[in-house]
C-alpha cells in the first residue's frame, strides 16, 4: 500500500509540476502584484496594437501547452518549425537558422514530446539548425516564413512587420554586400530587445539607433573586436609576403627580440632550414648526420 501511495503522489507532483509549466493555473490575484497597483494609479498608455499584443501573450501565458496543441492541430496554420511556434506564442525571438534550415534540410527530430497529462502525449518534429543564415537572401526566405507564421497568430501586427521588413530591406541596400553580417547582426539584435519591453514593437525603429551603431558602424563597440581581428589578419599576411626567405640569424643565436610572425627573416635552422629549432641545436638532423 505504502508504495501504491507513493507512486500516487508522484504522480501528483508531476502534474502540478506540468501544470505550473504549462501556463498560469494558480487563484493569484495579480491586482495585488506590485507593478500592477503603480499602474492603477500612473497606468501608461501603449499604442491600441501593441497593447493588443501584450493581451494576447496574456491569453496564452494561461496555458501554453493547450495554446501550441491548438495552434499545431490547426488546419490553417502555415508550414514551420514547431519550436519557433513554441517561441512566438512565448514572445521571444524567432530563430531564423531554424527556420532556414526546414526550408533546405529534409528531415526532422522526432525527439520533442509535449505531454498534456500524465495520459495524454503529443509527438512532434523539431527542425534541426544546421544552416545559418548568412545572405541577404538567406534572410529574405527565412524572414517572409517567419512573417507569414506571425501574422497567423498575431493579424493585428502585418503593419509593424511590413514597417520592420522595410527597415531590415533598406539596412541591406545601403550596405556593401561584404559587410551584410553586420545587418544580419543587427537584424538578430532588434527581435531580442523587443522580447524583453512590453512598450515596444518591431515598428519602433528609431528606438534600435544604438544597436544599429554597435553592430554596423565601423566605429561600434560590436564591431571593434572582429576590426582588430580582420587588421591582425591582414598585417600577418602582409608581414608573410615580405618576409626574406633568409634564416633568422638572431633566432639561431638565441637572441631575436621578434616573434616568428612579425619578424623580417625566418625562424629556421640556419643548417636544415627546419622549423623548430636553431642550428645548435642537439635536434638538426645534419649537424648529426656531420657528428
């Protein structure tokens, strides 16, 4: 009997604990909530859209797991990976890689379960990222998905995603194609801050002018450690193609104050012309051959 029990309680315990994953499932009178009685008194007013879309992520916070069924079991729903589902209907950042990925790759991860109950299980397919999104074209394909799955969910929003589209598209345009990264990087950027405001929309471009500096001028903070990399890549090979064939005659003595890469001559046995040591060295396979 004591272990009948126990296993009941377990069970128990794993249901609440899906429950209180799942969604909002507790009697707390939320009014009470700090943050909700200083708006009663300075309540802020958000544009009628976005406050729309902070009620709906409301309505689906109630219980997640009976929200991605739904929308998964939905005959209209267009073709996406149902891990990024899962991140809209959370309103987090879509993983563009992902979404690329089930556009290219044939084949998905069965691994993902979503259980409803301790009787009732769902199995669904989880796209593997193995391709990144790294062309302006790359993104188009993957953004247009994404759109098409947002708008399903959210109708109220195709003005801020065509507004947010047109930013992004211009981004590009007034890019070199070499440095598209930098966009892409940006374009990563802005969806993360928004995820994290309640008072902000893709639409809001004038708000994302820092992360646009940070991660497509030269002068960014983001972009001051990939510079310095792509300078020092560039001296060392500029220093490579000037560099004399001749060996280093300060390195077989012991005492050349340069490095291998930034020294004129070579850092090679003056005898065997082999890296790795100095002509008086006991290792020069002719000064032992001599021996």
């Amino acid at each position: 009997m004591d272990t009948q029990r126990q296993k009941r309680k377990g069970r128990d315990e794993d249901e609440e604990d899906e429950a209180s994953e799942g969604g909002l499932t507790s009697d707390l009178d939320t009014s009470k909530l700090p943050w909700e009685i200083q708006d009663t008194f300075l309540p802020k007013r958000l544009p009628e859209e976005l406050q729309k879309t902070n009620d709906t992520l409301r309505l689906f916070a109630r219980d997640y797991k009976k929200t991605k069924v739904s929308l998964l079991t939905n005959p209209g729903r267009p073709e996406f990976p149902e891990s990024e589902w899962d991140n809209i209907i959370r309103g987090r950042p879509i993983d563009l890689d992902k979404v690329l990925s089930s556009l290219v790759v044939v084949g998905t991860d069965t691994k993902h379960v979503e259980r409803l109950s301790s009787l009732v299980e769902l199995r669904f397919g989880n796209a593997t990222p193995v391709k990144r999104v790294s062309t302006h074209g790359e993104w188009e394909m993957a953004w247009s998905r994404a759109c098409a799955a947002m708008e399903f969910v959210f109708a109220h929003r195709k003005s801020e995603f065509r507004t947010y589209t047109e930013h992004i598209q211009r981004k590009f345009y007034a890019t070199h194609v070499s440095y598209h990264d930098r966009v892409l990087l940006y374009d990563r950027a802005v969806p993360e801050r928004v995820s994290h405001r309640s008072d902000l929309s893709l639409a809001d471009t004038a708000m994302f002018d820092d992360l646009a500096v940070m991660h497509t001028s030269p002068t960014g903070s983001g972009m001051s450690d990939r510079s310095h990399q792509a300078q020092s890549t560039v001296g060392s090979n500029r220093n490579r193609q000037n560099k004399s064939p001749e060996a280093c005659r300060r390195f077989n003595s012991g005492q050349c104050p340069n490095t291998a890469t930034i020294c004129k001559y070579r850092h090679i046995c003056a005898v065997c012309r082999q890296s790795g040591h100095t002509a008086g060295d006991s290792k020069c396979s002719k000064k032992v051959k001599r021996e």
